[in-house]
C-alpha cells in the first residue's frame, strides 16, 4: 500500500502489555502498519511468543521480535505469565515488572543499525515515555480501551477525585469536565486508581506511567468517530493536540478472524449454520472474568428458561480462584439444552461467531474489544459490566442505545426471570428500534475501515506522523 508521505522502511517498536485483551488490537493496528510499509519490531516475552505466529508469517520481511525474558516480581508466580492467563490481581504487578525490560531495550537500541524512530506501547507501559524521550524518539500511547473510558482513567489520574465519605463505596463520583457528565459508584472506578488513593507504595509508578501517557507524543485509540465523536473532541482538547488518531475497528483480516487469539473447533460455526438468522445468543464474558457457581447457575436457568437457542463460551477457573467455587456448568444443564445451545469450554472463536448471520444477541462483560467486534457484527449487546473500564464502556452502549442491562458487578448475582426475560426479547421483534440503532453504527463502523473512511484516513495520518 502506497501512502503519500510516508518514509517507507522507517522502522518502530511495538510493545504490548502481555494480556489477552490489551494484546490482540494492537497486534491488529501493527498488521495495518506493516502494509503500510514501516518495518516493525515487537516486543515480546517468550510465552506471548506464540500468539505473534499469523503477524509473522504474513509480514516475514517487515515485523522483527525483540524477545526479552519476562523480569521476575514476588506478586508474579514462576510460569504463570502467558498471554490468555494473567494472575488474578497481577495487572499491576506485571507493570512493575515490564519496567525492567528497560535496559535490555536500551542495550539492542544503541546496537541497532536501524534504530526505531518511535515506539508504540500499551498505556499500561506509560514508563516507555521516559524510555523514548531519553532514546530521543517519539512515544504513542496505546489504547485498547474506548475514548470515554479512555477519558474517565485519565480524569482520575490528573483530577484525583476523591470520597467524601472514606466507608462509602457507593459514593458517586462525577466527571463533570467529561461531555455527558459520567458519574459512577466508588466501587466502580479503576481498582488501580483506587489502590493509589489507599496510598499502595506500587501505586505512585503506575501513577507516574499515566502521567507518561498523558504527555505522549500522541494517542492511538482502537475506536471510530461516528462512536465517540464528542469524546475524541474532548480527549484532544484536554491533551492540548490533535494527535489522537481513532483507527478503529481494529479487527483480523477475514481469512484469520477464525484463529484470533488461539486454535477452537470449527464445530460451532457448523451448528450455527442450522439456526435461522438473528436467533441465538451468544454468552462469553472475556479472557479474565470467571463467573461464581452461583453465577453460572443464574445464566444456566435464563438460557433454559427463555427458550432461546445460544452459545456460551465458559472460561473455567485459573489459579487464583478458589477450587470448587468458579465456572461450574450446573449439573444436566447441557443435556436439557442440547437441542438449542452449546457450552464451549476453551477458546471460542469469537470475532468469526459475532459475524455469523444467525447470532443476534451477545451477553458481555464490555471488555473494549468484544465491544467492536460485536459493533462490526451488527450484534446488539446485553451488558454485565464486571471490573475496570467495563462500565464506561457500557455507559456508551446504553447512551448510543446500541446496549441493553443485564446486570453489572463481578459479584452481582442477577434475577433468573429477569435474565431469562432479556434473553428473550433480545432476538424478538421487540427490540427493532435498538436493532436500527445498531445496524447504523455496524454501518458506519464498516464504511470507517474502507476508501475514503474516517478511520482508514487516520491509520494513514499515524502511518505518515510515525515515519517521520
């Protein structure tokens, strides 16, 4: 792809924060670059090696590895680290520790005969600021989060708003500055935010890294401006540049959207090919969130009450969660519903699901990147926002009214009736009005990533501001 204005060759690190979530949009933002001819070097840990394998061998002449072994950290168990199992807990731990990659970054830098001219990293990774400024390149910030949510974290971190009343979890906080003015619980805030608040010695780096990415030569949100126009308006306001560039939906090209994020089994497709369009909900909360027993039990009574055919994609349990009490599938449920539905244990392959004609609802978390690539799928929303970003995401969706409300909260236990009863008519008529709103934004979030989109002239904006 030929660019006018771009240095081809010129060459930049990547460097994602090793989660599932965080991992996958920006590998997909580095495939748009890499056809657009800036050679890329990503940095990566051994065991997130593999999830680098379709990048590689479609780009073997433009994207290079840096591989640096993964820094040891007491909240960071020996063998844990790897791309789809995260520690419970361990976020913060493992931004700590990704700082001493540091000096082996430096070393290969200073040994490079085609040393980077700028580096792309998570904003989970705000000390490569530093990093670049010192190597006396450029840093974009990363973010895998939308622009509202993107807008709420920073707020906390440069406003520091506190409580009133220091017991009081639910003590709303408002982001008046913010258009719309989103006001949230205390409990619902970032948990990162909320451990510095505590006063958490690890807590004044991480604050420190959000004040990196702040300052940031630029900001590169996987978002679209027909979604978050007044939010992009304001981010860039309040940064005081205009180099946020909203280059979203950044989904896998077509022939690897089955493989995104893992090997699954192709059966699911095949059975999805026998319901009628629009007719099945599609249950998956993320890469992280595991539901209590209890949990499992009130989605297990829904999806069979309401009669409606489904897919559930079950995360069982990891280390961290305690045995006997996460991820159940209640006791005979699959045999009473094995005529309508499918429990899948493992990977699913989510983005090729959503696109299936026959999947008209998805029950979700509001993790950002199941957020656009339902949006893309014309798949309207039911929300169970659990942690973190999840509830400024479902703000959104409730706001556009391209979302409906489940529940919200990782302890929350919803009315079986209730669930059952938006299950339902989540795939019925009742719903045309939110269906309209959502074919409007798959739309436009279509229309965005082609000639002459809004988001494809902004890859290609990043693209020329990054080779020069």
């Amino acid at each position: 792809m030929s660019i006018p204005g771009i240095n081809p060759g010129k060459h930049i690190l990547v460097f994602p924060y090793p989660a599932q979530g965080h991992m996958l949009s920006l590998l997909d933002l580095t495939h748009q670059l890499a056809i657009r001819k800036i050679f890329i070097t990503i940095c990566i840990t051994p065991k997130n090696l593999p999830a680098l394998t379709p990048l590689l061998s479609t780009h073997p002449n433009t994207i290079k590895t840096l591989v640096l072994p993964m820094p040891s950290h007491p909240d960071i168990p020996s063998g844990i680290e790897n791309v789809k199992d995260l520690p419970l807990g361990g976020f913060k731990a493992m931004m700590v520790a990704l700082r001493d990659l540091c000096n082996p970054i430096v070393a290969w830098f200073r040994e490079n005969p085609n040393p980077p001219v700028a580096i792309v990293s998570d904003f989970f990774l705000g000390w490569t600021n530093d990093l670049a400024r010192d190597l006396g390149i450029r840093r974009y910030c990363f973010s895998p989060s939308g622009t509202l949510a993107l807008s709420v974290i920073l707020s906390l971190w440069r406003y520091a708003p506190k409580r009133c009343d220091q017991d009081n979890e639910n003590e709303v906080i408002k982001f008046s500055n913010i258009p719309n003015c989103p006001e949230y619980p205390w409990w619902q805030l970032s948990p990162i935010y909320r451990s510095y608040v505590k006063g958490e010695a690890i807590s004044e780096f991480i604050k420190d890294g959000f004040f990196g990415n702040i300052a940031s030569w630029g900001v590169v949100i996987n978002s679209f401006s027909e979604m978050e126009s007044i939010y992009f308006k304001y981010l860039m306001e309040e940064l005081g540049h205009d180099r946020v560039f909203a280059v979203g939906p950044l989904l896998p090209p077509d022939s690897k959207a089955i493989e995104r994020g893992g090997p699954s089994s192709h059966d699911v497709l095949s059975w999805l090919d026998t319901c009628a369009t629009g007719s099945v909900v599609y249950v998956c909360f993320g890469s992280q969130a595991v539901l209590t027993n209890k949990q499992m039990e009130v989605v297990a009574s829904g999806l069979e009450k309401s009669r409606v055919k489904f897919v559930w994609s079950v995360k069982e349990p990891t280390k961290g969660h305690a045995a006997g009490e996460y991820g159940a599938v209640p006791t005979g449920f699959e045999e009473r519903v094995a005529e309508r539905g499918l429990v899948v244990r493992g990977w699913a392959p989510q983005v090729a699901i959503l696109s299936h004609d026959s999947v008209g609802a998805f029950l979700t978390h509001c993790g950002w990147n199941s957020i656009m690539e339902a949006v893309a799928a014309e798949v309207l929303m039911l929300t169970w926002p659990m942690n973190a970003d999840q509830y400024s995401n479902a703000t959104l969706l409730h706001e556009l009214k391209v979302g409906m409300r489940a529940c919200e909260g990782a302890n929350t236990v919803p009315d079986p009736g209730e669930l059952a009863e938006l299950f339902r008519k989540s795939v019925s008529e009742e719903v045309r009005v939110e269906r309209e709103r959502v074919k409007k934004f798959a739309k436009a979030a279509k229309e965005a990533v082609v000639e002459n989109g809004s988001s494809l002239a902004e890859l290609n904006r990043l693209a020329v501001n990054l080779s020069h």
